[in-house]
C-alpha cells in the first residue's frame, strides 16, 4: 500500500439518513451519573442509547482530516494558507442502466440500492441526443447518480475505504493512475453486494457503479497523497510517478488499416 491509513479502526459508522425512511425519533434521557443519553430509534425498530457529546461529533474520516491531515500535508507541500490544502469537494456515485427503458423494476431495484448504500435518493441521467446506432432516443433514462458533500461525502468515503474494499473479491489494491490530471479520482466496482447495508437474499441483479472523487488539488501527487492519508488502498508500484499511457492518434489507426489494406 502507498501509505498507511490515519484511521485507527476498520468499523466505520454511517451518519447519513435515507430519505426512503422516516427520520428517526429521538428522545433525551438522564441518568444518574448526569451525562445526557439520546435514544434514537434505528429503522429495524430498535432503540439504541449514544450519548449527545458522541451524536454532535462530526464523521471520524472529516474529524482525522480536520485534525491529522491538514496539518501534515501542510508540512510536506510547504503550504502558506490553509486554504491551499486539498480537500475532497464532492463524491459522485453513478450506475448505467442500459435496459431501464423496457425494465422499469430493475430500474426501481438499483435506484433503490443505490439509496441505502449512499443514504441519498438518486436521480436519473437521461440521454441528451438520440443515437439511432445504439437505438438511443432523446431522453431515454440510461443510468442514475447521486451527488455526495458535507458529512455525507466523508461517511461513504469511510464506508468505502474500510468496509467495501475489504469485502470485495481478490482485492490487490484501487489502480494508482486512474487521475484525469487535474487531482480527481474515478474507481469501479463491479457489484453492490460489497457494501454492507445491501442483503444478499434480497439482491437482485448485480450492478456496477463508478465512484468519482473530485478534489480541489491543482496536481493529482497532491490528490493522491490526500486520498493514501485517508486510507485508501493504493495498489503498490505505483508511488508518486504515475505512468500514463500514451493514448494513440488518428494516425495511428491509420497506418494499421492501411498496412491491413495492403496484405
């Protein structure tokens, strides 16, 4: 891994409300020793107590940032302000659908999967223009997304880190070079099952979803250094020089077809 993670523990906690749940109710109680306990009712039904001091915390993940992070990537990049520090600035779940026109169900499943595992109702992504190519008409919902920030972003992020990667299938590590240049980072996964809050007796068909970091680093050594401080499981060799490959030109495509021709 490229760095260790800041993070003492590997049990991650989720803040964040469903909308597809009523909001929980809440009741203050005192007990003898005069520290105030807040009972909150879960949605399965039961109550559980958390003292009001541990309910105002904000996310560990945002916490460690606040209090770890800021400081010693200041240190490292030599930053003057403290605003020159990255920070995550939004996180974008997004699903492709491509039979959501004739399965409106499966539709309804995964922007119902989608909602537990992000705690967000999704939207959907519709098709700008019509490609006759893909049969695609002007419109036609092809996928959905959601848009994570504030305390929410940092809650997947941690679920993300220590619960999804763990569980997924021969894990070696997230790709080092899948940075756009401009400090954002994109990872696939292959199916919802990796998250916890999605049962497997009550899963569907397996879905893919892409997760896209956006981060206000002007390089992606700053962004990456962020997201290893975070915790997240860099694949080893891939270190601060991250090497691209070199996209081909029209030209190219060209020649071989021409060299083809020839044959």
């Amino acid at each position: 891994m490229a760095s260790p993670s800041l993070l003492g523990s590997a049990t991650s906690s989720f803040h964040g409300q469903s909308p597809l749940f009523k909001s929980p109710m809440s009741v203050r109680a005192v007990p003898r020793n005069g520290a105030v306990l807040t009972t909150v009712k879960s949605a399965a039904g039961a109550a559980v107590l958390v003292e009001k001091s541990e309910a105002e915390k904000p996310s560990r993940l945002k916490a460690t940032y606040i209090e770890k992070i800021i400081p010693k990537l200041k240190e490292e990049f030599s930053y003057q302000n403290i605003l020159q520090v990255p920070k995550i600035e939004k996180i974008v779940v997004n699903c492709g659908i491509g039979d959501a026109q004739q399965n409106s169900k499966g539709l309804e499943a995964a922007m119902n999967d989608l909602a537990l595992i992000t705690g967000q109702r999704p939207i959907k992504t519709r098709a700008k223009n019509a490609i006759a190519t893909f049969k695609i008409r002007e419109g036609q919902t092809l996928g959905i997304a959601v848009t994570l920030r504030g305390s929410m972003m940092y809650s997947f992020l941690d679920r993300l880190i220590n619960l999804a990667f763990p569980r997924t299938r021969d894990f070696q590590g997230v790709n080092p070079n899948s940075f756009d240049g401009h400090g954002n980072y994109s990872i696939g996964i292959r199916e919802q099952s990796v998250f916890p809050e999605i049962r497997y007796d009550a899963l569907g068909k397996p879905r893919g979803m892409d997760v896209c970091i956006a981060t206000t680093a002007k390089t992606d050594q700053e962004a990456q250094r962020l997201l290893a401080l975070m915790g997240m499981p860099f694949r080893e060799g891939g270190g601060s020089e991250m090497v691209r490959k070199k996209k081909l030109k029209a030209h190219h495509f060209g020649s071989k077809s021409r060299g083809r021709s020839r044959r």
